[in-house]
C-alpha cells in the first residue's frame, strides 16, 4: 500500500491557495444537510467545531471533561508564533517555516508547515477579533517575546497563559454555535471506538463517563482532535486524563499511525520528588529568555541546593547552553537543552537532592532589569514555582528537569488532514504533520487552531462534496451494533479481570519502561528488551488488573483501566517505530548515531521518511509504508545552534 | 526522597450518586509527605483505598497546575483550601499540621448538583456562556490584529477579568450562591475591549437572565466570592457587571452602545 499525501503541484508559496481554489466547494445551502463529529474540545476541535457549524454544518462535539473549556490546551503557558513581522525584525512567512522545518530535523512535509506559517498570521487577527486579550505594550499594539528555535521575536502571549486565553477564545466562538444549535455539544463522554461503513469512518461509540451508557452516534465525517499520547510515559506534563485512546481505536480501525516514536521532552519542569507523584509540572520555556541553565564545574559541587548555589562563585559555575552554543545560548530549541541537561546530570554534576536537576537563574536578569519587569513578565510562573517547591525564585535559582511534553507523532494525515481512512480527519497534535521530529515552542497552539479555524473548513468540502445529497448515516446498519458490542465486551473483560493491582500500579510499570528505553536518549538493545517487557506488561494487566464498581455509574478507575488498556498496546509500538529508526533526529536520539560533539546525527539517505505504521491483527507485527520527504525549498544540514 | 512526613485524619463527603444520601467518612493517611499536593495525598489514599476493595474516592481533577478548573473541594469550610489565590491541586500538605483533621466536601449550590462524592455538575456555568459570553464574530474576514490600539492598563484589565477559570469556588463559598463573580468576570472583559463593545448591552442582559435561571442566587456584595477566587478576580468586575445591566435595562437600543 502507498500513502498519497496529496501535496499540490506548484511553487511552495503557491501550494495552498491553489488547493484552496482547486477543493471541491459544498453549496452553503447543502452544508446542513450533512452531520459532522468533532471529538475533543481543546484548540483543534473547539476551533474546527465552531468554524465548520458557522459555514453550515450540524456539529456533534464531544469532551470527556465537564465542560469544553478545560481540555489540555488550556494549560499551554507561553505563546503562539505568528509571521507578522510587527516587530521589523525580519520575521516572514518564509522564516517562519524555515525555523520550523529546521527546528523539525527535516522530518516533517515542506508544504504543510509552509501553509502553517502562511496562515499563523490569521490566527492572531482572529484571536483579537474574539476579545482574546494579547499583552500589548504602551503604544496599544500588541507585544511579542522570544522563544527557543528562532532569532526573531515573534511570539504573542497573554501573561503566562496563552494557551488558556486562546482555548477561551475557542470555547466563545464554539459556544455562540451551541448557542445558534447548530452545534449540540457533548460533555462527560468518551469516544470508544470509531464506527466504519464499507471502509470510511461513519461514527463513533462513545461511554457516557457518568451513568456509563455505551452509545454511537452517525456522522459524514469524523474529526479526531483529542491531543496527544505523552501520558503513555505515565509522568509527563499532560493533564492526568489526557490520553491517546482515540488515536489508538482509529489505528485499530485502519487508519496509519505515524512516527510514534517522535516525543518531545520539554528541558523545563519541575524536577520529580517522590514516588507518589503524578503528575509533573512545566515551566514556560519562556523563561529561558531571561533565565540562565548551569550547573556547578566541578562534581564535588553536585546535589547542591538552591540555597547554596546562590553562594557558589562564578568561576565554579558552568553555564553549559552558553558555552556550547554561543549564538542561541540558553535559546536552544528543547529536544538540544534537554539532551545536553541530561548530559551534564549524567557526568554527575546534577542538582538538588537528587542530582536530577539544573539551575535556571535569575539573578543576572534581575540585576539588569530590576526585580519589577521580571515579575511582571513571569510573575505568575515564578508563584506557581515558589507554590510548589516552597523556594523563592526571585531569591535562589530554580531547579528543572527535562520531563516529557508533546508527541509529534500521530495519526497519518494528507494535506487535507484526512487519515488513510476515508472521511476520518485527525487535527492538532493528534496529527503528526507539522512538527517533524521536534516541535518549536509556541507552534502548538499555532498549530491546533490553523487545523481547525483555517484547514479543515477548506479540505472537508473535497470530501463531503464527494458524498450522496441527503442521504443521513444510517444507524441500523449493523456496523453500530457490533462496534457497541465490542466497547461494551471490553468494558465487561476490564471489570471481570478481578486481579490485584491497580490501574496505576501498571501504568507506572509501564511508565518506568518507556522511559528508561524509550525517553532521552534510546539503542537497539533497550528498545529491544523494552518490547519484551512491554509484551509481559500486558499479560500482567489481562490477568491481574483490579477495577472495583459498576459500569452503570461514574467510575475513574474504569477510565484509567480503558486507557490503560490502549497505552499497553501503543507503546510498543513507539519502541517498534524507535527500533526501525536507527537514525537520530530532533527528540528521537539514536546513541548509534551522533556526531562527535554528541549531537544528533540524521541519516537523510536511508530515513527521510515518514513513517506509517498498520494495523495487521491481534499478535501481529505492524507493516511499515514508508512516505518519502521531499525538499525542494530547504537544503538539508546537520542542525548547528552554535 | 526523604522529607518531613506527617500522618492526618481526613472526613470526607461520600455520595453514590445525584438524588442519593450522602454522608461523613473518616479516613487516616500516614507518613504523607509535606511535599505533595493535596490532590496526590487523595491519590494515595484511593491507591490504599481500591486494594482494600473499597470504591476510591471521586473527585474532579486534570491539569493539576491551576488553570484547567476542573479540581473543586471544600476544604476545611474553605473552597480550595486555606491558602489564597491558589486551587485545591496548588495546595500543598505543608499547609497542614500533624495529627489534623481536614474536612473534604463538594461544591454545595442548587445550581452544582452533586454526581458523585466530591464530583458536581457544573454545565449551568456553560449556559451561562452559551447566552452571550463571546464577540459574535466568525472566522475569517476580519481586521488586522494591531488595526485598534488598546490602551496597556484596558488590555490589563480585561485580562484580570479573563482569567476567570470557571471553577466555581465563588458560588460555593456565597450564602446565597450567587455567579456574579464568574459572569461579570466575562461580561467585564467583552465590555472593557472595543471588540466586545458592540453587544455588549445585549450580552449583560443576556447572561444575567441565563444566570438566574440556572438558580444561582443574587448577590448582596459581602465578597467571599472575592477572597477565595483562585486568580484574585475582583468584584470590581461585578460593580461593572452591574453598571453594565442598568444601562442596559434603561436603554436596550444598541444604537447608542458607547454610551
């Protein structure tokens, strides 16, 4: 089988214009007669829910949180890029996709992160429109700041929470749709399974997370915006029920899934301090603008406190980032900073109790700008830190550690953000198509709502103009029933396993395998003996999980077990995909293939591609199509921050 | 790691679901460390609790850094704690003493009805939304984003009032269970930015007719709301929610939306 990605013939800046004028149109008067399923309410699925149902379209949305508003996106801390060059630095669109097929390691398509950056521009306007309020500087225009990966300032931000400020904005426009009812939104329900009809994706099976109801619901087409799969590592700094159970359903159900193995571990969170925990914090890589990453010279200086290190004199002190790549310094882009934070702690001149620690200072910047601007720019991070550590931050460093943050990988999707499967789109970072193998900061955001404002409303059209006037999904086609029979026949298997430990005993077991073989830094022997363990893994949940309860009521323990059930099988195959890629690129560190300063080494001959792995059955491997990346517009070199 | 530990009594609210009785049970959690939050001691008491064979304890939770919303307990006759400024998965165990007895209950409001132990319905604050907290506008087509200067301190000011998380905490901790905190932090915002100005009379009545009809009571202005607000949102943001409704009310026509 080969992956048609449906790239537009043409020059790059002209690609997306063309395709927009060259997609098939639905008459507005049409539009109506066609049902859309939009799972997930965060950036991509808010966005694309409210823009699909202002051009017409019936809209089902659905969350499992109690309300839209509190989907993960909501949490993003620093900013949104966007090419506006307000700030006459030399910013363009050009630039824009440059830094970002670059900050990717020339893993991901050219023409879909060109169209992304042409649209980043409209994103910003359409935020303002909605009352979204940007900071601005004293003149009433809007201010930017600087993020990891670029040389230009060109990230907008709302104090430190961009991201829930946009998520709102998103929310207000997919509420006046709730409002008009041309969107009937779902709250509480989490999607089970996708429901397919002669090979194209027609509905889903969802569980209503309170009275436990197993129900499906048709649709022409469904949209799965439901994030990404980092919580598969147990810790990370997703929200707890962030997970990837869609995405795994759809894969199940014949849609590809591609690059898994490609996870981004942010260099800026708070360090792990016990066992107990569940759940790791970010810090804004903003911070890393002002803040300066060291740890002492010498080991005999290791597992210093923070109290300490205020004492340690300059000259003991080793400001790594700095040293190592002087023209991007402290700005390097995250998989760099936190590979090298690994290093460091590695040689034994970690921080803090545990040695699982660097120092990001603020004393320099304090000095130079005065303690007022800097608590203006970060102030709420610098409470969220004192709130958890109980140490001050603008009087001692802060200590962080990588942890992991995003997937860059995701279902397989064309340039029309349609998976293999007919009439099943994937938007946001449930996708894997615009970050390659390292996503910039402040591109999420930017991403999650060019998929759903800007993308989906033009593309969707070139498949439902496709579809038959009029015809609703028939839901007595059997395909309903069987799907409700197997979510239901998982759920019953779940609750009858009557084992010994819990969700979370497992999850965490898993979470130390990924980790360790699959995290930072991976070879092919880890990742061998992570499959194996991850295979004796999913024995032990089918034979010893414990669920207590009832379906028929609101049962958390029964979520995390359906979760759980899906990372099990989905984590293999990221160590499958790592094993097959014996190349390094971007946070996917092969310790088979560095240069000699230890950086990652691409092996563009054999690995420039995308790739997209199948479902083949129960017990099976995976098959593996392969996309080949074509550059026409960017010559490949080995990245250099220096 | 080893740290400071301390061992403490917890009475918690259980209830099997909407329209059940509910009451009162106790709990003991030992050797909990100062450095967890108050949300992972829960985990750890639901850990013990499951192997025991016991149903855990159900309670709201997700982002677990303060800004999805979603975590809403009534500790110790305070919602989200006795800390300021903060929410329940900010709090941390070192805000308690050994040995004390800590007090866990749900948002208790006619308009939050309880769907299990400590987890309540909160959609009416989504109707709330749904009657007119946006800027009627559609994607596409509209000015460029630096075309209307705002002035720094408006700009500030309405992002004071859009941090609004939607938690609750100001309707469980108002005698009379009044939203005004969580609807005029909206309406205050749409009304501070040019952007929101068009609607903004229409949005005022809209909201507060939305806002009684989901059952939250009126407010009478003694603040509580105020001081247990997670983001520190100000009934400034009331007082202009209510100059708001009474130009509002006097003078429907939008035509004169400046005024």
């Amino acid at each position: 089988m080969s992956l048609e990605s449906k790239i537009p013939a043409g020059p790059l800046a002209e690609k997306w214009e063309k395709h927009k004028f060259n997609v098939k149109l639905v008459n507005p008067a049409n539009k109506r007669k066609f049902n859309i399923i939009v799972v997930g309410t965060g950036l991509a699925g808010a966005s694309a829910a409210a823009t699909l149902a202002e051009l017409g379209y019936n809209v089902d949305a659905f969350c499992f949180q109690d309300s839209p508003r509190r989907a993960h996106s909501i949490a993003a801390q620093g900013g949104i890029n966007a090419a506006k060059n307000y700030q006459n630095d030399g910013d363009s669109v050009f630039r824009l996709f440059y830094d970002t097929i670059k900050g990717g390691d020339y893993r991901s398509r050219e023409a879909n992160v060109h169209r992304l950056a042409e649209v980043s521009t409209e994103i910003i306007d359409q935020c303002v429109a909605q009352g979204v309020p940007f900071a601005r500087d004293y003149g009433g225009l809007l201010d930017n700041r600087s993020f990891g990966g670029a040389q230009v300032s060109r990230t907008f931000y709302a104090r430190g929470q961009t991201g829930q400020q946009l998520l709102l904005g998103a929310y207000s426009a997919l509420t006046k749709m709730v409002n008009t009812g041309k969107v009937k939104m779902h709250t509480r329900k989490e999607m089970l399974d996708v429901v397919t009809i002669d090979g194209a994706a027609k509905g889903i099976v969802t569980r209503d997370l309170v009275t436990g109801k197993v129900e499906s619901h048709a649709g022409h087409a469904v949209l799965l915006c439901t994030g990404g799969y980092g919580n598969v590592f147990f810790l990370s700094t997703n929200a707890m029920a962030s997970n990837g159970s869609a995405a795994w359903r759809a894969y199940k159900k014949g849609a590809k899934f591609a690059n898994p193995c490609f996870t981004q571990i942010h260099p800026t969170c708070i360090p792990v301090h016990g066992d107990y925990q569940s759940k790791l914090t970010l810090m804004s890589e903003s911070l890393r603008n002002d803040g300066r990453v060291w740890v002492p010279k010498d080991k005999k200086h290791a597992k210093i406190t923070a109290a300490e290190a205020v004492k340690l004199p300059e000259s003991e002190r080793d400001y790594y980032l700095e040293r190592r790549y002087p023209s991007f310094g402290n700005l390097v882009p995250r998989d760099v900073a936190s590979r090298n934070a690994k290093m460091v702690c590695d040689e034994g001149r970690g921080v803090g109790v545990t040695g699982l620690a660097v120092f990001l200072d603020f004393a320099d910047a304090i000095k130079r700008d005065g303690q007022k601007t800097i608590e203006a720019k970060y102030g709420n991070l610098f409470d969220m830190y004192k709130q958890i550590t109980a140490d001050n931050p603008y009087e001692v460093p802060m200590m962080i550690y990588p942890a992991v943050h995003y997937t860059m990988g995701g279902l397989w999707v064309d340039y029309n953000l349609s998976t293999n499967v007919p009439g099943l789109y994937a938007l946001g970072e449930a996708n894997f198509s615009d970050h390659g193998a390292n996503r910039l900061g402040a591109s999420a955001l930017m991403q999650g709502l060019a998929d759903g404002y800007f993308v989906i409303p033009y593309t969707i059209g070139d498949y439902i103009a496709t579809l038959p006037l009029g015809q609703a999904v028939d839901k007595s086609n059997p395909a309903f029933a069987q799907a409700e029979k197997e979510a239901q026949a998982r759920i019953d298997k779940l609750l009858n396993i009557k084992g010994n430990q819990t969700p979370d005993d497992i999850h965490k077991k898993l979470g130390h395998i990924m980790w360790e073989y699959c995290g930072m830094s991976r070879n092919k022997e880890g990742l061998e003996k992570a499959r194996g363990m991850i295979q004796e893994l999913r024995k032990e949940f089918n034979k010893d999980l414990k669920v207590i309860g009832a379906n028929e009521e609101l049962n958390m323990t029964l979520e995390k077990a359906l979760r759980l059930e899906d990372f099990l099988e989905l984590g293999e195959l990221m160590v499958i995909d790592a094993h097959n890629r014996s190349e390094s690129c971007g946070g996917h560190f092969r310790e088979e293939s560095q240069t000699e300063e230890g950086e990652a080494l691409r092996q563009d001959e054999e690995f420039s591609y995308v790739a997209a792995w199948g479902y083949e059955g129960e017990g099976k491997d995976p098959s593996l199509t392969k996309e080949d990346l074509v550059f026409e517009n960017v010559k490949l070199t080995q990245r250099s921050y220096k | 790691m080893a740290g400071k530990t301390i061992n403490i009594k917890l009475k918690i609210w259980r209830q099997a679901g909407e329209n059940k009785p509910g009451k009162f049970e106790s709990y003991e959690v030992n050797d909990v460390s100062v450095d967890m939050s108050f949300l992972e001691m829960l985990d750890v008491l639901n850990e013990n609790e499951l192997k025991k064979g016991n149903d855990p304890i159900h309670f709201d939770h997700d982002c677990r850094e303060g800004i999805c919303g979603m975590c809403s307990l009534y500790i110790n006759g305070k919602p989200h704690g006795p800390k300021h400024g903060i929410t329940t998965c900010q709090l941390h165990m070192r805000t308690f003493n050994d040995g004390e007895t800590i007090v866990v209950e749900p948002w208790r409001a006619s308009a939050f009805p309880v769907l299990k132990d400590l987890v309540v319905d909160r959609t009416s604050f989504d109707r709330i939304m749904q009657a007119g907290g946006y800027v009627t506008v559609s994607t596409g087509g509209v000015p460029d984003a630096n075309e209307i200067a705002i002035p720094k301190t408006v700009a500030d000011e309405a992002m004071d009032a859009a941090q609004c998380i939607g938690c609750g905490a100001c309707v469980a901790a108002c005698k009379n269970a009044s939203a005004m905190l969580f609807t005029s932090a909206k309406v205050s915002q749409l009304a501070l930015l040019p952007q929101g100005g068009a609607e903004r009379k229409r949005r005022a009545l809209a909201m507060v007719e939305q806002h009684d009809a989901e059952g939250f009571g009126a407010c009478t202005n003694t603040g509580a709301c105020e001081a247990v607000c997670p983001k520190e949102i100000s009934i400034t943001h009331i007082a202009r929610l209510n100059r708001e409704f009474t130009r509002a009310s006097f003078s429907g026509n939008e035509t004169d939306y400046q005024n």
